[in-house]
C-alpha cells in the first residue's frame, strides 16, 4: 500500500522510484522462480521416498500376519501330534502350554486344551474360569467335522479385539489358540512411529491400531479417522487417499494383501508426510526473505546511484531558472552524469558571464549617456548669462562683470570637466555658490539660498552638479510667485554613518502627478533652461549607479509648504580615501 500510495504521487513518480520498483521486483521475482523451480525439481523424488516410507509400513503388517499366520499354524500342527500328547502326562501338557505361553506372552492371551466340552488344561491358569461356555461350545461344533485349522471371526475380549484358532487333536482332544490382535500393530511390528497403522476385517470391523489414546482428543481423532477407514474397506486394490478429519488431513495407504482379506491402512498427516518437503519450504521462504531485504538494499542503492545526482542537477536548474546564475552542480563522479554536470556548469558559466557583459555594456551605456547630457551645456542659460554680463559692462559695472565672469569660468569648467564624474559635498557646495552668484545676478531676490552642511558631511561622495540641479529646479519652480523663495542645503551624518543631504524650499511645490513625471524622466522645464538637461531621475540613476540601489533620491511629505527633496548618500571615508576613489572612477572613465 506504501508503494502504492508513493507511485500515485506525482511528487514520486521520478526515475529513481521507478528504477526501484522495477529493479526489486526483478530481483525478487528472479529469486521466486529460481525457488519455486528447485522445489518443483524436489519435490516429486521427495514425495516418492515419503509414499515409499509410507508403503513399507503397509507391507512391514503384511509380512507380519503372513509369518504370524505360519508360525500359529506351526504351534498348532505341533500341539496337536497326538504321538506328543499321548507320550505326555496332564501335568507335562500344562508345563508345555506354560513355556510356550511364556513365549509368546505377547500374541496369546491363553493357551488352552479343551477335553470333551470342558477345558482340561489352560495357560494361564485362571484364564479357564473366565473362558465363556458358549465360546467352548462353539469352537466344539466348529471343530466337528474339520480336521485342519479353525480360524474365528474376531472379537471383543477384556477390551480389547481377540480371535481364536483350533486344531483338533483326536475325537476328544482339541488345542485352542487365544491371541491379542493388537500385537498384529505393536512396536515391534510397526517400528515407525510417525505412521499409524490400522487393521480392519473386509467387513469394516476394526481390529488392532498403534495410535495413541491418551485424551480427549485423541479419542475424538481415532474415531473421525475409523469412521473415514471403514469407507475405503470396500476398495479392491492397494492405493493412497486422502481422509480429512476436523484437525488434520492425512495420507492414506490400502492393502489387502493377506489369507484373511483383513485391510491394512497406512496413515500419516499431511503436515508430517513429507518432513523434507516441510523443510524445504521454510529454506524457501528464508530464501525468499534474504531476496527481499537483497533486492530492497540493492533497489534502493542502485536508486539512490542515480537519485542523488538527478536531485542536485535538478535542484540547481530549478535556481538557475529562478535567475540564480550562480548556480552550480558539484558531484564527484567518473561516469555519464560528469558529463552532464560539467556540462551544465560550462552552460551557467557561460550565461553568468554572458550576462555580466551585458550588464556590464548597459552600465557602460549608462554612464556614457549621463556624462554625454552632463557635458551638454544647456545654450539658452549661456545666452541669458552673456546677455547678463554685457548689460552689466553697458551699466559700467566692470566689477560685478569680473566676478560673473569668474564664476561662469569656474562653473564651466566644474560642469565640463571629463576627469570624473564623483566629487565631495565640499566640492559640490563651492560650486554651487559660483551658480548662486550667476542666478542672482540673472533673477535678483527672487530666491535666496542657504548652505546649513556639518563639517563631517562635507568630505561624502556625491556625483558632480547633484546639489546644483536640485537648487536650479527649486529656483525655476519657484519664479513668478512674487514672494522670495527660501532654499535650504543641509547636510548631516545619519546614526549609521551615511550622509543625509536636504534641498528644501519654500516655492510651491510639485504636484505629485507632476513629480512622478519628472521621476519617471520627462523634462518639464518650460520657458526656464537650466545649466544642463538633467533631471531628478536622473541625479537618481546617477547615485545609484555610483553607490548601489540603498541610495539616491526621496521625496518625504513631512514639509507644510514647497519642496523637499532628501538624498542620501554612503558613508565618508576621508578626504584622502575619496581622493583616491575619485581618481580611480577617472582612470574607469
């Protein structure tokens, strides 16, 4: 039912489950049909032997009544010399019925001489007084008129089955035999135990048996088994049979072979017939259970050969088609699945690899698109600037001139600059003040710009013109309000080292339609053109590019009027340590 149950699920319908089935079923079938045909080869010799056994006991009874019936007629013929019994006194005759009884104490219940109608002479003594009158008158009216052997029908005496043989002696002298039929089936006649052996007239009358009858039981079982006997008398030929009694089948041998036509039956159980086969059947059945836990070790060895290796390549598929490149079959094996997992492991490499270029030709890409619109200086904010300085040299202010076109120089130069892309907040914020000055000279007091930044914050990472495009669009979204517009730049360290950097303001803000446009990309600047095209997302790709997904922009709703825009930037490692960062990403670009 286990197996059942394991192959009705698909979660075990796999090679190995399969592979075990198959494999423990041929090994287990193999070793059944090499058992079944030993047991077949053995069993008819071993079956021979036994019914031969059986017979024996058969004839062994046969032999014995042939030779019991020569020596009784013997004794008798010797007995009966009326030359002996005349030479003989009353006590000689007693003495000689006396040693002979004595030895053959075992056939004979008595011996005795019968004279007249009246016995004379009788061994045992005492067996006279208990010799019916009508039997001593019988065996006279028998012996009339015969001179040979008289044989009486058997029956019962003292509990047990007897039967009397005579031999007349002279006209008034007859010698009388009294034997014990259930010698006919003692142990010295029947020397096999296991078999029983029973003696019945052609009639069906039992006559003698060697099967115990110590209980209950047993008395029930002789008189099931007789009862089952007396139905095969009739039968004219020696064969076996079968007779089935409440507590066990037996085999059955007939014979009739003998000068009474008494039948001999030959008994034994089935059970205990053929004590070879017995045997063989449980080397069988051992046999088959070293088969069994041999074909189940085997199975599961030969399933497991093959599972475990189809489980790791199957569980390492199953990852790498998940988009785990990494996934890698280890298996230290000389065989077919080496090749199989050299294979795959070649194929995930080669993918792995595949991809890193590619990932790695996009970031390229990236970058070379963010650099390329960094370095575009917008011509519009170049044009208003140049307006602004010229009007500035028609108002005869050569100063303010000077220092605009130091700052615009300057501004240039930061925004232009191809040795890198990754500067300091201090960097950033120095920069950030040359455009400070610039915008206001081009707008006035329309906004007024703040720098709150702690010393620690000011050696962080950032990537060049972040700060200046989130101050631009703070002062572009906050034109025509007639209200001067307040921006704030702070700068702290957070409690896990990173920099946090705030461009508030207090214009009026983006919608939060418009603000995921400018996220998702489009530029939304209208008539104001800025120093470059870069927008929100892009400062954000650039962070993150730079220092990993963790970082770039965020837009908290906490401020009650205009703008905030937080970002959020790695852990300082020093001016010295940027430096070298710093250089490093120039040599990359």
């Amino acid at each position: 039912m286990w197996l059942l149950r394991r192959l009705r699920n698909r979660r075990y319908t796999g090679i190995s489950t399969k592979l075990f089935v198959l494999v423990f079923l041929s090994v287990v079938g193999l070793f059944l049909v090499i058992g079944l045909f030993g047991y077949q080869r053995l069993f008819n010799p071993i079956k021979q032997n036994n019914e031969a056994v059986l017979q024996d006991s058969v004839v062994q009874v046969e032999n014995y009544l042939k030779t019991f019936m020569n020596n009784i007629q013997g004794l008798l013929l010797l007995l009966s010399n009326p030359i002996i019994n005349d030479s003989l006194g009353k006590e000689d005759i007693a003495r000689l019925l006396e040693t002979m009884m004595t030895q053959h104490s075992e056939e004979f219940d008595a011996i005795f001489l019968i004279e007249g109608e009246a016995i004379s002479s009788c061994s045992p003594f005492s067996y006279q007084f208990f010799v019916p009158e009508k039997q001593v008158a019988d065996i006279v009216r028998q012996m009339s008129g015969d001179s040979g052997v008289w044989w009486s029908p058997p029956y019962q005496s003292g509990g047990r089955q007897s039967l009397s043989v005579a031999k007349r002696i002279d006209a008034k002298r007859i010698i009388v035999f009294d034997l014990n039929l259930s010698s006919l089936t003692g142990p010295s006649v029947v020397q096999n135990k296991e078999k029983a052996v029973f003696l019945f007239t052609e009639h069906g009358q039992p006559i003698a048996f060697n099967m115990p009858l110590t209980s209950r039981a047993g008395m029930m079982e002789y008189e099931s088994i007789v009862g089952h006997l007396q139905s095969l008398t009739s039968a004219n030929q020696r064969y076996y049979d079968r007779v089935h009694t409440e507590t066990a089948a037996y085999k059955v041998l007939r014979s009739d072979q003998n000068r009474w036509n008494w039948v001999v039956f030959s008994i034994v159980k089935e059970s205990e017939a053929y004590p070879l086969l017995a045997l063989l059947e449980q080397q069988i059945v051992v046999v088959l259970l070293v088969a069994v836990i041999l074909a189940a070790f085997l199975s599961m060895w030969i399933a497991r050969y093959i599972q475990v290796p189809v489980g790791a390549i199957t569980k390492q598929m199953k990852v790498g088609a998940r988009g785990a490149l990494d996934a890698r079959v280890s298996l230290k094996r000389s065989d077919e699945f080496a090749f199989i997992t050299d294979a795959f492991n070649r194929m995930m490499e080669s993918i792995q690899t595949l991809f890193d270029d590619l990932r790695l030709v996009e970031e390229k890409k990236r970058q070379l698109e963010l650099k390329a619109l960094q370095s575009q200086i917008h011509p519009h904010f170049l044009h208003n600037t140049l307006s602004a300085i010229y009007c500035l040299d028609q108002a005869g202010r050569a100063a303010e001139m000077a220092g605009m076109l130091r700052a615009l120089t300057g501004l240039l130069q930061y925004s232009t600059d191809k040795t890198g892309d990754i500067v300091t907040v201090e960097e950033e914020l120095r920069q950030l003040e040359q455009y400070d000055v610039l915008m206001k000279l081009r707008y006035g007091d329309v906004f007024r710009l703040d720098l709150v930044v702690r010393d620690e914050s000011l050696v962080a990472p950032i990537p060049k013109l972040t700060l200046i495009t989130l101050v631009e669009n703070s002062i572009f979204y906050g034109l025509g309000t007639g209200e001067t517009n307040h921006i704030i730049v702070a700068g702290m360290a957070s409690a896990e080292g990173e920099t946090w950097l705030e461009v508030s303001d207090t214009g009026p803000g983006i919608e939060p339609s418009k603000l995921k446009s400018l996220l998702a990309g489009v530029p939304s600047l209208g008539r104001h053109k800025g120093l470059n095209n870069l927008g929100l997302r892009n400062i954000h790709e650039r962070i993150r590019l730079h220092f990993g997904e963790s970082y770039g922009l965020s837009f908290p709703e906490e401020s009650e009027e205009g703008l905030l825009i937080c970002v959020r930037l790695p852990e300082p490692d020093g001016p010295e340590a940027w430096r070298v960062k710093v250089e490093g990403g120039r040599e990359a670009c």
